[in-house]
C-alpha cells in the first residue's frame, strides 16, 4: 500500500496572480475571483447552510468578513477559490441523525475552522492560524487527508 493514496491530488491552477474573470450567470456580467469570494460570503450571510449549528454559522460569517478584509486581494492573487475558504462537504441524500457537516475536514474551508482565531499568514497553499494561547496551526488548502493518518485504512484489518 503506498501513501499516495491518502492524498488528493493538486488542483490546477492558473498562474500566481493570474485575475480569473467569470460571467456571472445571474446578470451576464464579468466578475474577478475576489468578487466572487464576497459574493459566496454574502450567500452565506442570507442564510445558514444545512447540518450546520446557528452559532458556528454566524462565527463563520464574522470570520468569513474579517478575512476578506485582510486577505481577499491576496487571497484571489494566489488563486484561493470560494470553495477554499467557504467550503463544505456535500451532505448525503438522507444524512444518518448524527450526520456533522464539518467532521469531514478534508471539504471544510478555512472560516469553519477559525471559530475567532486570526489568520497571521497567507500562501497559495497554506493559512496559518494563531491561537490566542500563541500557538499557530497551518491551514491546507489542498491535500488535506480524507482518511486519517497513513496506515490507517481497512486494508491494515485484512
């Protein structure tokens, strides 16, 4: 078995800084990625997703703004999608009663996990969060492991 398995595969992606301009199919109208970013923000602020408590959704909106006051245009320049930070997984047709949208961190986006902490640094990559203890987490945007650690598969109970 090799680890490969475990992680996904890198995405493409246009070259840094690259302004990716799509035509929003609402109105026709050309709009960049960072635009797209407050749009998917505003979406989220209307209402609260599914399978998600009220609390971690309204954190998640105040979260969702203070990024994007400080690292939208950054954001958009290294190529974060709205998917990135605003991600989630896509529920299950019928969801078992103890179904929790954001257990799957592999299709969490970064404002889920912030719950208030503050993002000190910005890659194409990666976030780092800062704890209030000083401690910092890095954030990934891509491979984030789906299945736990390497080895960790039902291969290894065969």
């Amino acid at each position: 078995m090799t680890a490969s398995r475990f992680v996904k595969a890198p995405q493409k992606r246009r070259a840094k800084g690259a302004t990716h301009r799509a035509i929003n199919a609402k109105n026709g109208i050309a709009c960049s990625d960072l635009e797209r970013l407050q749009h998917t923000l505003d979406v989220l602020n209307a209402r609260s997703p599914s399978h998600i408590e009220s609390d971690r959704w309204r954190q998640a909106v105040e979260d969702g703004r203070c990024f994007l006051a400080t690292w939208g245009e950054r954001a958009q320049a290294l190529g974060w999608t709205a998917r990135d930070p605003f991600g989630l997984h896509q529920p299950p047709t019928n969801p078992a009663p103890m179904y929790r949208r954001l257990s799957r961190y592999d299709e969490t986006g970064l404002v889920w996990l912030l719950e208030g902490r503050e993002v000190i640094a910005l890659t194409e990559e990666t976030a780092a969060i800062r704890w209030p203890g000083g401690s910092v987490t890095i954030y990934r945007r891509n491979n984030k492991p789906a299945f736990g650690p390497v080895g960790d598969s039902l291969e290894d109970f065969e």
